[in-house]
C-alpha cells in the first residue's frame, strides 16, 4: 500500500482535455510562467531551490489566481522526489499522518524524499497543524502550504518558524494580458481553433476587471469565445457587449473576517487622518461595495472623530455620531451617502491628537503611579463626621471668582504640575490654547493676591454634598 501510494502518477501534474481553459493552459516549466519576477526570476532564491531540486518546507502565501498552485505543479514535473498534493478543503488529519508515515517507511527503506504540497493550508486549524510538526522538523517530508490568508495569523507559529514564506503578488494587467495572447494563439490547449477575434481594447477590459486573478481572465476569456456565434468564414468577433455579458458584475475582493478587511479599515483610517477626501471616499466605498457591516464603518468613524480630530473641531464626533444613527436608521444603501458625509467631514476637518495623546499619558500615570487619595479640597462632606475630618477643607467655588478660576489643587500632590492635554494651534485647540493661557495667567496672579492669607474654610456648593 506504501509502494501504491507513491508510484500511482500524480493527479496535480494530469490536465483532463474537457478541463476548463484555466486548467488547460497552465504554464508546464519556470520559462513559461508569466509574473513573480520578485521571486522566481533568475538568481533568485525560490528559482535556484527549484532548478537545484532542493527545496525546503515553504509557504506560499498569495491572492487566488496568482499562481501558487501552477508552481506547485511544475516542482511536482521538476523533482525527482516523490510529490503528493491534496486540499486541506477535502482531506483531514488521518490522511496526512497516513501519509507521513509512508513517506517515513520509504525514506528509511529507499532514501526516497517526499513533496507534500498542501492547497488551502490555512483550511487546517492551528491544532491540526501541529500534525505536520515532527515530520518537517526531521525532514521526512518537505511541506509546501498555499493559503490566500496572512500565515501570521493562520498558520501555526512554529510550523512558520520552520518554513520559509514566498509572497505571491497580484498579476498585473501586462501579465494578464500576455497570458490571454497565449491562449487565444495556443492551438493544442488554448481557443485558437475557434478563431476568436477581440482588440485589445477589449483584452485589456478583461484583464483590469479580473483583479490580477489569471483564472479569472481565462474563465471570462474562455465563456466569451464559447458563447460568440461564429461568422461565415468561422471566426467569432468578440464586441463589447459580449465581453460586458462574460463580465458580469464584478464583486470586489474582501473578506470581512481576513487581513484584507484590516488592510481596507487602515487605509480609510490614514487617508481621512492625511486629509486626503478622494481616498477616504474611495476606501470607504471598496468597503461598502464590498458588503462590509455599515455600523462598523460607523464605529471606526466616532472613534477617528475623538481621537485625531478631537478638541480641533468638536462638533466632528456629533457628524460622526449622527452618521451612525442615520446608517442604524434606515440602512443601505441609503445609509451610504451619511457614511461618505461623516467621512468627508473627518477627512477635510483640522486634526489635532492631543486628546489621545493625553490619555495615554494619563493611562501610563495610572498604571506606574500609586493610587493618589483624592485631595480633601475636592471630597464632598455629605455628613458631619466627613467634614469634621477634613473633607471639602479648602474648596474654592469656582463660579464665585472672576472667570470662575482659582488656584484650588487639583491633582494629587505627586503629580502637580503634570501635562496631559496640550493642544495644538489647529482648528478650535486654537482657541482652547489661548484660553488654557490665559486662565493660567490668571492662576498665577490669584495665588500672587492670596500668597500669604489665611485659607478660607471651605463651602460646597454641590447639593449631593450638603446635608444643611
């Protein structure tokens, strides 16, 4: 069974002549592959591993169509190793033990290495991961894992310790253009028997709308050709409106649970935070379009609102909360246009930190400080015992001095003179700085007058701390 398991010839390396063109045409050798010049042109690593026959564990992480699956079929052509490929979608944890044990039985008895190439490594959880451990570690099998997600966050962080990542970009329309020449002129596994006729115009459609997805490409390609009617001298002419049907409409990649969901919110975040209003618009709506949670555009708006616009434009947290309310009221689409106001607003408003800023420092002060008691001055007395031992001692009713300021103390006595708000000279911090200024001016010139005096005894004028 060992021997069957290894000697049956790869499925991974056998293309069916009904395959979809997709399948049909994928590149049989490294010269034709077309892209990931950053990691399989010549010198590189990963090209070197391959032509040497001496790849190690490694995982190639990229967006569908990209080519991760076709590379794996050309090491499988390549190696002389044994090569097994299966889809973590459609098999389990049994059959990888099952196969490692083979590959153990053959490596010990044959000195044979095993390939295991694994599509959708991420599909695995992080426990069943752990079952390619000892195997990698040792060498009986060389691991090559192909997920669409970040392996930082789905694969098992010592299986990535173990193996090297290979980023996969998206194709770009030059490349996907030139792979659609290839199969519209291929007679054997392409449409050239059909004689199609498109401009390139029209090929150049084709390969923006599929989004650097070259399966994408080919399956439009393909159902385009197939359903043009042939003229009298038998070529189909692809038109515009033929092309605009294969299309279809075209639903932008997201995934609300992935890193492109981050990746989209991080860039709405830092284009509204540069006051750039087109970019905001534009990743606002990649989101929308997309079918993102509306409320949680909303809620990542009303925090942007306080924490970089902040004190520069207070009535920004209103806009923001006055979005949410309008996308929870009534919805999409309708709510969109509030979501696109709010962050326009955000995105045009003066920006200022300091709000944020200060927290933190206040969070650093409370987390590395002892808990500081309240000063007395500030403590309501609700009964006589409280007053008797200090509580309300000192206080100073602000409204009963000019521009209701005093010199009362009101931090603890570790942390007087400490800084948390500074604002900025933006937007209304302008203003708020010029009034901090001169209510400090103020301080000093009232404490200059009361140097000396004897310290009044203190009244509250807070009615949940009078019991008179």
């Amino acid at each position: 069974m060992t021997k069957e398991l290894f000697d049956d010839e790869n499925l991974l390396t056998q293309t069916a002549p009904d395959s979809p063109l997709a399948d049909r045409l994928r590149p049989r050798t490294l010269d034709e592959l077309v892209g990931q010049e950053k990691i399989l042109g010549e010198g590189s690593v990963l090209r070197s591993l391959i032509e040497e026959d001496s790849l190690t564990s490694a995982i190639f992480w990229g967006p569908p169509g990209s080519g991760k699956t076709t590379l794996a079929r050309i090491i499988a052509r390549h190696t002389a190793a044994d090569f097994i490929a299966f889809s973590a979608v459609t098999s389990g944890v049994k059959e990888v033990r099952r196969i490692i044990d083979a590959a153990g039985l053959m490596r010990r008895s044959e000195g044979r290495r095993l390939i295991l190439f694994v599509d959708e490594l991420h599909r695995f959880n992080k426990a069943q991961q752990d079952a390619f451990l000892p195997a990698v570690e040792d060498g009986t099998i060389v691991l090559i894992g192909a997920t669409t997600e970040n392996p930082s966050f789905e694969i098992n962080t010592p299986l990535l310790s173990r193996s090297r990542v290979f980023v996969f970009e998206p194709l770009s329309v030059e490349d996907i253009t030139t792979i659609l020449h290839r199969a519209l002129e291929d007679e054997e596994r392409g449409l050239a028997k059909w004689k199609p006729r498109i401009s390139e115009k029209l090929l150049e459609k084709i390969a923006v709308w599929c989004d650097g997805d070259a399966r994408v490409a080919l399956t439009t390609l393909e159902l385009a050709v197939l359903s043009c009617k042939p003229d009298k001298k038998g070529e189909r002419r692809l038109t515009e409106e033929l092309i605009a049907g294969a299309l279809g409409r075209r639903t932008p990649a997201y995934d609300k649970q992935g890193e492109e969901h981050f990746n989209l919110i991080s860039a709405l975040h830092k284009s509204m935070r540069n006051s750039d209003p087109d970019a905001s618009l534009y990743w606002l709506g990649r989101m929308v379009e997309s079918g993102e949670d509306p409320l949680y555009i909303a809620r990542r708006v009303v925090r942007f609102a306080s924490e970089d616009v902040g004190m520069a434009d207070p009535r920004a947290l209103q806009v923001a909360m006055a979005a949410q309310q309008a996308v929870h009221f009534i919805g999409l689409p309708e709510g969109n246009l509030a979501l696109a106001e709010a962050v326009v607003y955000m995105a045009t408003a003066p920006k200022s930190n300091a709000l944020y800023t200060g927290y933190k420092r206040v969070q650093q002060d409370v987390m590395q400080t002892r808990d500081e008691p309240v000063p007395h001055a500030l403590r309501n007395a609700p009964t006589r015992l409280m007053k008797d031992v200090g509580y309300g001692a000192g206080y100073k009713y602000a409204h009963e001095y000019p521009e209701a300021a005093t010199d009362l103390q009101c931090l603890p006595d570790s942390l007087i003179g400490r800084r948390y708000y500074n604002p900025t000279s933006r937007g209304f911090e302008k203003t708020i700085t010029e009034r901090m200024e001169f209510l400090a001016r103020m301080r000093e010139e009232f404490s200059k007058k009361n140097k000396g005096k004897k310290k009044p005894e203190g009244r509250m004028k807070n009615e949940e701390a009078s019991d008179e």
